[in-house]
C-alpha cells in the first residue's frame, strides 16, 4: 500500500485544493453585492485662514461628516478604510487632493456614524492658491475583505467655497 507520508501528502493537498476552492467562490460571491453608501458633510466653521511665512496658504476646518457605509460589508469584508480629502484644480495642476481625515472601521456596527471633527491633517496649497478657490469634498474608501482583491470607490460633494481673504 501507500506510505504515511502520502497519504499525508495526499491529504494535505486536496485540504489546501478545497481551502482555494472556497476562497476563490467567497472572492467571486463579492461581485454581486451592490453598495449604496451615502455621505453628508458640512464645513461647520472656519478656523483659520492663513498665509504662512513660506507663502503657502493653510486652512483649518471644523467638520461636521455623517456617512452609511452599512452596505459596502458583506460576509467578505474584514474592514474599510476611509478618508475625506479636499480636492481643487490650481493653473499648475490639474487636480489637488489633500487628506482632512480619515478612520478604520472594523465592523457594519460602526459603519453609520456622526462625527464633528476639525482636519486631521494640514490643508495647505503651496502657493497663494487657496483664496476664494471652489472645492469638493471627497469620501473615498477602501473595502479590505478577507479573501479576494481590495475594493475602492468614492463619493464625491461638491459646491464648497474659501474666503477671499485671509482671516
């Protein structure tokens, strides 16, 4: 007959054959979930409006951000990362993206939030480009599942405005 270590081997194998099977339907189960996220945010407050001693213009902003992100989990997803960014054209580049905030969500329990926050991160233009200048607001996000590839997708709001001064 065979030796212990084929059939190990033997066993082994159709384990890990069966364990990619099952992976590779999970991965493909993903491609008929169909999200519908939604998101709302407002620019409460104005902070600060600056030039700094570089030249460079730099905004703070208090935020109010309130997204259902419920329907991007599935069965399949280990967790979502999203982000805000401030995105505007200048004459040097077509687009300027520029990250306010950003969290992990682990769980669907977690994924309908409010939250008031002020940027996270520095809203600065290199350059005196900021004045008066219209921008969108952007939630972005990225669905890790357990198995498969990594999903993106954004949602883009726009209509958002600068003062024409500095404060």
């Amino acid at each position: 007959m065979h030796s212990f270590g084929y059939r190990i081997n033997a066993l082994l194998t159709f384990s890990v054959t069966i364990l990619a099977l099952m992976c590779a339907i999970a991965s493909f189960s993903d491609n008929f979930n169909s999200p519908s996220p939604s998101s709302e945010v407002q620019v409460m407050k104005i902070n600060w409006f600056q030039k700094k001693p570089d030249g460079d213009d730099e905004v703070s902003l208090t935020l109010n951000i309130s997204a259902n992100l419920q329907s991007l989990f599935t069965w399949n997803t280990k967790q979502v990362f999203v982000f805000l960014a401030a995105e505007y054209q200048t004459p040097k580049n077509v687009l300027n993206q520029i990250s306010l905030w950003d969290g992990i969500i682990p769980a669907k329990e977690h994924a309908s939030f409010k939250i008031q926050a002020t940027n996270k991160y520095r809203f600065t233009d290199q350059g005196s480009n900021l004045r008066g200048k219209e921008f969108n607001l952007t939630l972005h996000w990225h669905v890790m599942p357990k198995t498969g590839k990594m999903f993106a997708d954004k949602l883009v709001m726009p209509g958002y405005h600068l003062p024409k001064a500095y404060r």
